[in-house]
C-alpha cells in the first residue's frame, strides 16, 4: 500500500463505524429500514438495478453497505471492495440482521487481486464520491475494468467536478484547495468526508485524506481509453442547489 493509500485509510479507520450509526443508526434500525423498500434504497440508480437475482456485483469502495445490503436482499452476490476496517464493521453487522451474507475484501483497491477477481463481476457498482481517493485515474478504471465479466456492466456516480470552482453550498469547501481553478491537478491534505458532523474541538483530531480532484474530460477519457463503451451520461443537481450539478452517473460495457 503506497502512502496516499495509507494515509486515506488511516483517515477511513477513524471514528467512521461511531459516525454511521449516528447517521443511519445502529445496523439493526438500519437493517429494518432497508427491509421495507431494499430497491428504493438505491434512490435514482434502481433502473439500472431491475433484476439482479444471481447477479455477481462488485461495490467498490463500497464503505459501511447501504447500498450492497438493499442489492443482496435483491438476491445479487455482492462483493465489497474498501479500506477500512471500520466500514466493513459495520456492512457486515448490517447485513446480518438484514438476514443476508456479503464478502467485504478490505484493502487497496489500486492492488486488488487480478488474478482472484478478474472477469468475475457482472457488474462494478461505484456511488458517493470515490474518485478523488485514486491518484492514478488510469490505473483505477484498468482494475474496474479487469475485475468485470466480458460484456459486464461499470455503473459509476461520483461527485461531479464543477465542485472544483463552484463556491456556494455545500460543494464551497472544495474551492478551498483548488482556488477555484477546475484544472488543478495537484494532490491535496483534505478532511475525511464525515469530519464536519463531529463537535468543532474534537474535528482537530481526525487524520487527513489524501485527495485529487479531477476534471470530467479526465474521467470521461480515462473510462474510454481503458476500453469501455460508455453508453450513458447523465448529470444531477446538487443538493442545495438545483440550478447546478452536484453528481454524476456514467454506464460502460466491457
């Protein structure tokens, strides 16, 4: 594991499974949540989701299971691909009291095992703002891209780059390393996605990520030059406001 890896898996492994269940509460509360509506769990990417019985779905960067739980009770066999411990925690203790069984692989997904996991999905299902912990984007989609069956499916939705200068909202906090300049390439010391939610005193003890912020045409290429056919591309509002993007979903075939 190289030292941005590690870094951001020291920031992953810090008070994250304390910081889920005061989101989402404990996994039992979340479990029976999940239970009543598992597809409406998936928010805008149900339709990509209409029969996943038997399924092989790799959730890469998968985290804490909210989504790899909902895709099990669905019948899929899901894999999940993180670095941490602490996420893994609690998606296993969730799926347990959903009444299913996911495998959780924790580790360096730049080092997942090619030759245990290459062509075995059906599809590799990424969502929440994964992106701007990998600092080769190439490498990243070469391993998506290898762990995918021949003729299998990438559904990709990550944060959508116009955070890079946008300065209102919720998506302000990014222009903070970048300055506001959408081609900043360089790599940065940024806070663990759930550091804000935790009292001002105690948010000084968190380790730091290690990000990089890309550009769309970095991603856009970086999906094709790898091989895949990307066959959709839709933007999303952002939260706060609706009149900009906030995230993105993009779907390849291998």
């Amino acid at each position: 594991m190289n030292e941005a890896s590690q870094k951001n898996k020291n920031a992953w492994e810090y008070r994250a499974y304390e910081f889920w269940n005061m989101k989402y509460g404990s996994p039992k509360e979340k479990a029976a949540q999940i239970l009543q509506n598992p597809k409406a769990r998936l928010k805008y990417h149900q339709k990509y989701f209409e029969e996943v019985k038997g399924l092989n779905i790799a959730n890469v960067c998968g985290s804490n299971g909210r989504k790899a739980v909902p895709l099990a009770v669905l019948g899929a066999n899901v894999t999940v691909f993180d670095i941490s411990e602490e996420n893994k925690r609690y998606a296993l203790e969730l799926a347990e009291c959903a009444g299913v069984t996911i495998k959780y692989e924790v580790g360096d997904f730049n080092n997942v095992d090619l030759e245990r996991f290459g062509n075995t999905f059906d599809i590799a299902y990424l969502e929440g703002g994964i992106l701007h912990y990998f600092h080769d984007i190439d490498r990243f989609f070469h391993n998506l891209y290898c762990i995918i069956k021949p003729g299998g499916k990438l559904i990709l939705s990550d944060l959508h780059p116009f955070r890079k200068i946008d300065a209102t909202g919720y998506i302000g906090k990014f222009t903070q390393v970048t300055d506001g300049d959408y081609f900043d390439s360089r790599v940065f010391s940024g806070d663990v996605a759930y550091k804000r939610f935790f009292p001002q005193d105690e948010q000084q003890l968190f380790p730091d990520c290690s990000l990089r912020y890309y550009t769309l045409s970095e991603i856009i290429n970086a999906a094709i030059n790898t091989g895949f056919n990307i066959r959709e591309f839709n933007e999303h509002p952002n939260w706060e406001n609706r009149k900009i993007p906030g995230e993105f979903t993009m779907i390849g075939l291998k």
